[in-house]
C-alpha cells in the first residue's frame, strides 16, 4: 500500500521534512516513489509547502496519509 509520509532529511537537531508518497515497506528515509511537498518546523511560525495536484492524485488514488500528515493537511486547509 502507499502512504503518504514525512522523509526526514535535516540534520541532528534541526529537523527538516519531505512529503513523499512511499510504499509502506520501504524505511522512513529510504526509498520513495514521488516528492508531494515540503515542511520546515525551524522558522516561526512552520512553513508547510505541498503540490497539491500531485497530492490530490495520490490520495484519490488510494495512497492514505500518516497521522502527521492528515494534521498538516489540515493545518494548511487542503483536507
């Protein structure tokens, strides 16, 4: 099934995010099958970026959002 997740790839201390659509099985910053959006928690207030075409596409095609992704989502008035 494909998941649509965070792909951490900041560094210790400075956490920086990718939204990707993966396969469930892959690792958590491992291998992913397309880049929907971005999410920066470090600036004030965060900076959530998404494509919302491509995001609507996966999701429409059964992709299912994490948690954490349904709260930004919903943060930036997508879903």
């Amino acid at each position: 099934m494909v998941k649509v997740r965070l792909k951490r790839i900041g560094s210790k201390g400075k956490p920086f995010y990718r939204i990707v659509a993966a396969d469930e099985r892959s690792p958590r910053d491992g291998r992913f099958i397309e880049q929907l959006g971005t999410y920066d928690p470090n600036q004030n207030p965060a900076v959530i970026k998404f494509d919302e075409e491509k995001l609507k596409k996966w999701i429409g095609n059964g992709a299912q959002p994490t948690d954490s992704v349904k709260m930004l989502l919903k943060t930036a008035g997508i879903q």
